[in-house]
C-alpha cells in the first residue's frame, strides 16, 4: 500500500527566526493510520502540519529543506511544487482557533463554502454538508451565526467544514481543546470512525492523552522541533525512559498511566502491562494492591466541608441576584442567578459548551449589562461603573490570549493598562517589572507577543493584568492549547495569587482533573441555571447530575469507582496525590 | 454612566436638536401654510437663535410663542429620554440658555433683551415637561425582560424569578447554599422542586 504522507529530511526555519524550527525530520503515514503527535507548547507541532497542508512553503515563507509528499491513493503531490487549493483536496486541516478557519457568516454557508469552491453539484454539496452534520452532531447549529456559537460548538463546525471536502489526509490541531468531556468524547469517536471507515489517515496534537490514546496506532513525541520517540502507545508510555522524557519536557502521560507508573517506583512492583482505559487501568491496580477498605477522606476533603459551609464570615466580593442575560438575538443565557463569592476563593465554574459560563464571566466583567436583576463587585453596582474603573477590580484572561494582545513589545503590553489608568512612569514600570518576574517573562520583555508560542502567550496576557492588580481574576478556559507543563505553570500560579495575595480567581474549565485539583468550590452550570454549587469533592461525587452536564468525573475519580468492582471501598478522591495517600494508606 | 456625562449628552442632544426642530416645525408649517414663523422667508442659524430666546416682535406673537415653546420641549424631552438624568437635563438646559445668549453676543454681536414673562415661557416649559415625563416614567408600569420574553413565547417559572437573600439553607438538610442551585451539594436533593420551583 502506498503511503499517504512521506516526509524526508525535513528542516524548516521562519524568515525572522534564527534557528530551524523543524530539524531533520523523517515521517511516513500510512492510509488509515491515526498518529497522535503529542510534544510542549512551542516544540514544532503546528509548523510541522503546516509542512504537510502546503501553509509552509505557500503562505508561511522560510527556509525549507527536505520533501514533503502527500498522495490521495492515486496521485502523489510535493507539496512544495503543489498549488495549495489542489492540496486542499487531499490535506483537510482543523486549526486549534477554529475562529482562523472561518470565512462565512452563517454555519450552513460555512460547511457549503469548501464543496462550492470545488465546483460541485448542489446535490454532491448536500449530501457531503449531510454526512458533515451527522458525524459532528451539529444539526441544531445549522441555521445559526457563526458569531453566535460557543467555542466548542465553533470547533465542531470547523471539524465539519473540514470533513465536507473529504480528504484523505485529515490534520487535527488539538482539536477538542474548546469541548466538554462528553463533546470531546463524542469528537474522538468520530475522528475515529473517520480513521476505519474511510481510510482517511488522522494526524491529531492532543493534550487530553487519556481519552486519545486509546484510539492512536502510533504516538510521536516531539521536542524542540525534532520527533524523539515513536511506536505504538502501549510502547511508548510504557517505556519508563520515555516517560522520564516526557515529564521532563512538561509532557504528562495518561493519567492511569502516570499513576502505576509511580506506583511501580515507589512500591517496587514490576507492572509489565500498559493500561489505556480507565478499565485496564482499575484491573491491573486490583492486581497489584492489596485487598482493602479505607473509610477515611484525604485531609484536603474533610476540610472542604467545613471551609465552604463558613465561607460568609469572609468579605463578600461578588453578589448577584437574580441575573437575566438576553442576547440581542433572543438567547436567554443566563436565567435567574443569585450567586455570592467571598474574598480569596477559588472557585471552578464547570458545564458543557453553551452553559452560560462565559457570559456570566463577561457580566461580572462589566462588559454585558444585565437584562434583569444586577451584580455588584465590591459593593458597587457593576452596570453603574465604567469600565475603567472595573478594571481595577475585575480582571480577565480570555480562553484565546490573542485577543489580549496587540502591543509591539511584552513591555508595551503589560504597562497598556497602568497607562490608561494614568499612573506615574515609575509606578507603570516597577508594576511591569513585578508582572514580568512574577510570570518569568523578563527575557521576552522587548519581543514582539505575537511570535511568542501559545503558552507564553498566555502568560503575557496573565501579566498584562496582573499590572492591573485586580482583587478578583476571572480565568476562562486557561488550559487550552496548553501542554501539561505551562497548564500546571499557570495553574500553579493562580494559586498563588489566591494563597499569597488573596486574589480570589475564578476558573472556567472543561478540565475535571485541572478544576478538581486547584478549586475548593465548585460551580456547576446549565442552560444558563446554577445546577449545583458546593466544595469541589461532593459536588464530584454526584454522578447523575455530572451526567446530565455532559461531565465527568477525574479519571482519578473513575477509577477509584472502578475498584469497587474489585471489592475495594475506598473514598472519593480528586487528584493523583490524594489517590497516592490512600494506597500508601493501602500498604500500611 | 457619571453624571458628569450624562449633563454633556442631554447638553449636546438639547442644544443641537432644538433649534433642529423649530426649522423642522417651520418647514412643516410652511408646507401647509398654517405656522409660518417666518413667512416663508430664509432663515439664517442667527436668526433661529434669536427665536429661541424669542427676541424679534413676531417671535411673540401665539403662532410664534406656541412653535417656539414646542421646538424646546421636542428638543428637550429628546435629550432626556438619551440621558434619563432629570437634574442634568434641567441644568443642560438652562446652561443652553445662556449659551444661545453667549453665541449671538460674541459672534454676531447682538444686544441682548429678554422680553418678560414672555421669553422664560419656552424654558419653563421644557422643564415642565422634562418633570413631567421623568415623574410619568417613574410610576408608569415598566416592560421587564420577561414580558418581551413573554410576547414571543418564552415564559420561565415565577420561582426562577426571584431574587434570594443568600446564603440559603437546603431545606431538607440544612446544608448551606451559596447561591440558588437546583440540587443541593449535600444531600443531592431537587432544591428547585422542594421550594415548588420548575421547568422552563
């Protein structure tokens, strides 16, 4: 069988870089292979796909050693001397901002516009746009705005846009970053489907390594624009090498994974199985530990209780009653809120795509008024405030940081906001200077935001209000496109900010794992409803109503569950670190 | 929204749409040669100052008091209904006043006289009307969102219109609630269904 993609000798440099982004790379794809490129935050992954989709040599302009070769199973195409709109045909790309990828207004002229642009019949168009609806579940968008949607639900356009070409190659940049657990599951099965019904070959960079790797044939570890390890993912995250690797380049294997694997160290045991499902993963620890029941919580969680129960002896920060949100187009999206957090929270706000989540966050920020009903930050009245002067109270870091950045300079950047407030040289520059040292930026201070990689990115946009100094920090969706490394940076950083400075930080995430290891308080949402709101671990443990969000438990959570059915009775747990407490408490 | 710029919008609005509206009831009066201010004749931006503080002879005749009187209530009662601010309006206007006197000294070089009682009727007037309105919006029935939500069809539960002195207890357990959620983190009871809340 003829290969789809062959890749040889491949190094690539961007014309303002000064050292390859790519080196030496040598590839091959098979039709039908689904490949998981997996690697941190600005290794390469993206400039490599774009060697493949003709973006590089074609639109991005650099030094381009090597060939690229990509075949739809009849022709062969080098994509360097190959017209783009021909490999359009072949390469179907989801970019990671599905906002990049649109060019129409609506969905339905959206998913029509690639198939129209190949000339086709009305009726091939139809039936492709069908096929295209049915696989990414996106039937009740169809006559929607593309502006109107959610970011989940804009990334399953994007996926369907793609799909409506029908290419033989599909290239995925992390393309459930924006989903719920269920959507993105719902996702996966489908880029799966697409993987062995149709033959079509499936590169996807993925974070989310749990629920991906049980579909990849082949993982690629990428680093400093080099691929250094490949094979099949039993092998590659069962190598304990591999996987000394990958933590040191901020890469974290599968969850279930990770766990036997410092089990493994730790206790001794030779575990010569690879897990990649939560299933595997509770059978082969059933296997291992020995047989008994622990009753007793992890300290974190029995102080849980007691912290959320006496939350109102705390200065109140945030009251909302009673808040209505109306889109102009008639969306009701939020319904009756009445919600309190007090000062130095951190509290997580979780619910599938188009919950309301982040039209609260923009309400509280000021820049929706409330249809109905009102929110008050610090004691004032938010629709009676401008917005400068919400400014220094409420600061938001938006799921994508570009929208934060426009300045020349990360210095010019950060001391945007200072500036407007109109303070003094010295005080803008000793606030800069304290944001760039809080957020490790001070080497990147006279570089341009924009050519920083995704990950720095965020962290400018962090600091650039962080020189604000706002006493509550609203974080939508903070660990999109971001590798385990800068996820865990940048979390680890929001807390301290709560711990030191008593920041109180919101959290909007679709991450189970990330909200149940960071938040003590936990606010479910849907259908713009606050469907629950309590500490974190027992608002994990109700099952059915994580259900009926499209949510899921960690998968620290699932498998404690899962070794049930083994006889263990052990008690709910949120993070690796509280599970690793209950099997020492096991082993004792 | 300061009151600072609320006086600068209803100053802005008044002074520039007042004297819009005495052309435009001129022109009006004109066409159907039933008001003519100015018989039919040109008038200049001067000579629409000077009606305003009613200054020519014929400006204080009925026809002239009465198209005067209306153009500073139309003018006015716009510039409320843009900056909802009563008090700023009232001082918007008389601060047009004496802008009106300040343009036709300076720039035209005109004297002064302020006819009395006559030439206070149009300012008066405007904030007669300019109370009158704030006072029939204040106790006129206001349309919520729910009503406009209600005209096409979308009607939510009453209980979900409520706003709630928090923090509440779960009525079955007693666990405390910062917010008003459907189920309750401690007991996973319908806190909705309990307080006889309901479905969209």
């Amino acid at each position: 069988m003829k290969n789809s993609i062959v890749v040889e000798d491949l190094s690539f440099r961007y014309e303002i870089a000064k050292e390859y982004t790519l080196r030496d790379i040598n590839f091959r794809a098979m039709p039908g292979e689904f490949i998981l490129l997996i690697g941190p935050s600005g290794c390469g992954k993206t400039t490599f796909i774009n060697t493949i989709n003709g973006i590089i040599p074609h639109v991005l302009k650099g030094i381009l050693r090597g060939d690229v070769v990509v075949s739809d199973g009849e022709n062969e195409y080098v994509v360097r001397e190959t017209p783009i709109k021909t490999l359009a045909t072949v390469v179907g790309t989801v970019f990671q901002d599905p906002e990049t990828q649109f060019f129409t207004l609506s969905v339905l002229t959206e998913l029509a516009f690639g198939p129209e642009n190949l000339m086709l019949p009305p009726k091939e168009i139809k039936r492709r746009i069908d096929f295209a609806v049915k696989a990414t579940g996106i039937e009740h968008l169809l006559q929607k705005s593309v502006f109107d949607l959610s970011g989940g639900q804009k990334q399953r356009v994007a996926i369907a846009s793609a799909l409506t070409m029908m290419p033989k190659i599909l290239i995925l940049d992390e393309p459930t970053a924006n989903l719920d657990p269920q959507g993105a599951k719902e996702v996966l099965k489908v880029i799966d489907r697409l993987v062995r019904e149709l033959n079509i070959t499936v590169i996807l960079i993925e974070h989310r390594l749990e629920e991906v790797s049980k579909y990849a044939d082949r993982v690629i570890v990428m680093n400093k624009g080099e691929f250094i390890a490949e094979g099949p993912p039993r092998k590659v995250f069962g190598d304990p090498h591999i996987v000394d690797v990958l933590y040191d380049i901020g890469i974290r294997p599968p969850w279930h994974i990770e766990i036997l694997h410092r089990i493994s160290q730790k206790r001794s045991v030779n575990i010569d199985d690879v897990p990649l499902t939560i299933e595997e993963a509770a059978k082969i620890l059933a296997g291992i530990l020995p047989k008994k029941s622990i009753s007793n919580e992890p300290r974190r969680l029995r102080e849980l209780e007691k912290y959320y129960e006496n939350l109102s002896k705390r200065r109140k920060v945030i009251e909302i009653r009673n808040l209505w949100f109306v889109y102009p187009d008639g969306t009701v999206a939020l319904k009756g809120i009445n919600l309190d957090i007090y000062e130095g929270e951190f509290v997580g706000i979780i619910g599938q795509n188009g919950s309301g989540k982040s039209t609260l966050c923009l309400t509280l920020l000021g820049l929706y008024r409330p249809s109905h009903g009102y929110v008050k930050v610090l004691g004032k009245d938010v629709s009676k405030m401008s917005l400068a002067e919400m400014s220094k109270s409420v600061g938001m870091i938006f799921q994508n940081p570009d929208l934060m950045l426009f300045q020349s300079t990360v210095w010019n950047e950060i001391a945007f906001g200072p500036r407007n407030l109109g303070l003094p040289a010295e005080e803008i520059a000793m606030r800069v200077k304290e944001s760039l040292k809080m957020m490790r930026l001070e080497e990147y201070k006279d570089h341009t935001p924009r050519a920083l990689s995704r990950g720095q990115r965020h962290r400018v946009a962090v600091a650039s209000i962080l020189s604000m100094r706002p006493r509550i920090l609203i974080a939508d969706e903070p660990t999109t496109g971001q590798d385990y490394g800068s996820c865990r940076e940048y979390l680890e950083l929001l807390r301290r900010l709560n711990e030191e400075q008593n920041m109180t930080i919101l959290v909007v995430s679709h991450s189970m794992d990330i909200i149940g290891k960071y938040a003590k308080r936990v606010i479910v949402m849907k259908d713009g409803r606050i469907l629950a709101d309590g500490p974190t671990h027992k608002i994990y443990e109700n099952i059915k109503m994580l259900m009926e969000t499209d949510l899921e438990q960690p998968r620290v959570t699932q498998i404690v569950k899962e070794l049930k059915k083994y006889g263990f009775q052990l008690p709910p747990v949120l993070t690796a670190e509280e599970f690793l407490e209950i099997v020492d408490e096991i082993f004792r | 929204m300061g009151a600072g710029t609320e006086y600068i919008k209803s100053l802005f609005i008044g002074f520039v749409f007042t004297p819009v509206f005495f052309v435009v009831i001129n022109a009006i009066g004109y066409e159907f040669q039933v008001f003519l201010l100015f018989k039919g004749m040109p008038i200049t931006i001067h000579q629409v100052a000077m009606w305003l503080l009613l200054m020519p002879e014929e400006s204080r005749g009925m026809v002239g008091l009465v198209g005067t009187t209306l153009a500073w209530i139309m003018g006015w009662l716009l510039a409320w209904s843009r900056s909802r601010n009563t008090n700023m309006t009232i001082l918007a206007i008389i601060t047009s006043y004496f802008l009106y006197i300040i343009y036709l000294v300076s720039f035209w070089r005109i004297p002064i006289i302020i006819y009395l009682p006559e030439g206070l009727v149009p300012i008066i007037s405007s904030i007669i009307a300019v109370y009158l309105f704030a006072l029939i919006n204040k106790y006129r029935p206001k349309k919520t969102i729910f009503d406009l939500l209600k005209r096409v069809g979308i009607i939510f539960p009453e209980a979900w219109k409520k706003p709630y002195n928090l923090p509440l207890k779960c009525p079955k357990c007693g666990a405390v609630l910062h917010s008003s959620p459907k189920y309750c983190w401690n007991c996973y009871s319908d806190i909705e269904e309990i307080l006889g809340g309901g479905k969209s």
